[in-house]
C-alpha cells in the first residue's frame, strides 16, 4: 500500500497534528508550525493573514511600506531676532553697503516709497510678497516722483568687497527686472529707470529706459538700459490717485567700479 507524501509534516501515530499548506511556498506541514506574516501597513503592524512556514516568514519592511511620523513643528518664540540670511546672501542691495538694517540706514538705498515696509523691501531678495511687505507710497507724487533706487557710494564704516576695488562710487547699469506684489497691481501706468552722476546730485536724472505698466496681479518687467556710469540709479513710476507698490527691483550692472 502506497501513501500520499506528506511533505515537511511531523506524523505521529500516537500524537496526530493536523497538516496544512503554507499559503507561500506550497509545501505541506504541521498546522501549528504555521505563522501568520506582519507588515507596516501606514503607521501601524497589521496581519496580512498569510500563513506561511519558517523558511517563507519575511521580516517586517521598515522602508516603503512604513508610514514615516514627522513631528510637529516647534512653537515659534514672541520677538524673535533671525539672522537677516536673505539681506546677507542678497546680489540686489548695494555694492559696498552691507544689507542688514543697521546699515541700511546708512544712505545705500533711496526713494520716496517709505509706507509699508519701506524702501528696503524693494531690494530684500524676495519677488514673492504681498503689497503690506513692499515698498509703498499711499499719496503718490506728482509726475515720476515715486522711486526706489540706490547709491553706489559707500556707506559709513563700510567695508568694500575687494572684488570691486575701491572705492566704489559709479556703476552702469545694463539690465533690470522690477515685480509687482502677488496681492495686487503696482498701481502706476508707466515707469523710468534713471541715473544721475556724482557732480549733479539729486537735481538732474537721465532716463536710460522707460516703459509702460500692464496692470497685472503680480506683473514682472525687465527690459536692458544704456548709458555711463553713474553714483545714483533709481527706478521712478508714474503717479496717480491711488497706492504704488513695487515688490522686486533688481538693478544688474556690468562692471567693476570706478
């Protein structure tokens, strides 16, 4: 008489277990020696109801299938004092003036466009703001009289980057890009970008290019300008009945310094 095999099975004539398959590999065994496979499903074990034999349990995967808890952030602190890190990386601010606001009050920035956040915001690094952190003139000017610029010259106890040489008074500006705020148009129909020499101050502005304003939630212009070198550089928007603000302007120069 033959008999079916019984594969890994233990057969007891006097202590009978039952045989089952394991659900992976297919072979025959004793039932009890069965076991049932665990995995991270989300963030929690769950029986998958497989069961399988010894040779077939798989360890439990702690990567792919396993929910990763992030916790939460920390509570921001009242009063906080970051590290001004944008100011400090920031290729916009004024060749030879540091970007910090203890030194921007040294004369490196310029414009009438003081509500809001004032002048500075205009040259922080960041073109994605809205109108209340940009620079703003609630009562516009007559004419182009609402600007945001900068001098070249250095301010006081400024160090200059030894890159540019020394000292740096004029630079020539060949290209610009200005951004509007993400909350609302710049509020102007037209703008100038100007310069002015050392000798002439603040009494005589030549515009090296102009151009008119869309209109647009978050408008961005950029255009190319030509002329000598120049101590002060400004970009002026034409005023109307209600607020101008200008999120971004960048003003990009081609040489050293003289």
């Amino acid at each position: 008489m033959s008999y079916r095999p019984h594969g890994k099975a233990d057969i007891s004539a006097t202590q009978p277990r039952a045989r089952g398959v394991c659900d992976r590999c297919g072979f025959m065994t004793n039932h009890y020696k069965l076991k049932w496979q665990y995995d991270w499903r989300g963030p929690k074990i769950q029986n998958l109801r497989f069961l399988v034999c010894d040779s077939c349990v798989d360890a439990m995967q702690q990567n792919g299938q396993r929910t990763i808890m992030l916790p939460a952030d920390p509570l921001p602190i009242q009063n906080a004092r970051p590290e001004y890190y944008v100011p400090d990386n920031n290729p916009l601010s004024a060749i030879g003036g540091q970007p910090p606001y203890a030194d921007w009050r040294l004369g490196s920035q310029i414009g009438t466009m003081v509500n809001a956040a004032g002048v500075p915001a205009a040259f922080d690094g960041n073109p994605n703001k809205p109108s209340f952190l940009c620079a703003q003139i609630i009562t516009p000017n007559s004419s182009f009289g609402n600007y945001v610029g900068i001098n070249w010259a250095e301010g006081r106890g400024v160090t200059t980057p030894s890159s540019l040489g020394a000292p740096v008074r004029t630079h020539t500006v060949t290209s610009y890009t200005i951004i509007g705020p993400n909350d609302t148009t710049i509020g102007s129909t037209g703008y100038v970008v100007q310069a002015s020499p050392v000798a002439a101050g603040w009494g005589s502005w030549t515009t090296i290019d102009s151009g008119d304003i869309a209109g647009d939630v978050g408008e961005t212009i950029t255009g190319t300008a030509t002329g000598p070198r120049n101590q002060f550089h400004r970009v002026a928007f034409w005023g109307g009945s209600g607020a101008i603000s200008v999120c971004s302007v960048q003003l990009n120069v081609s040489d050293g310094s003289s």
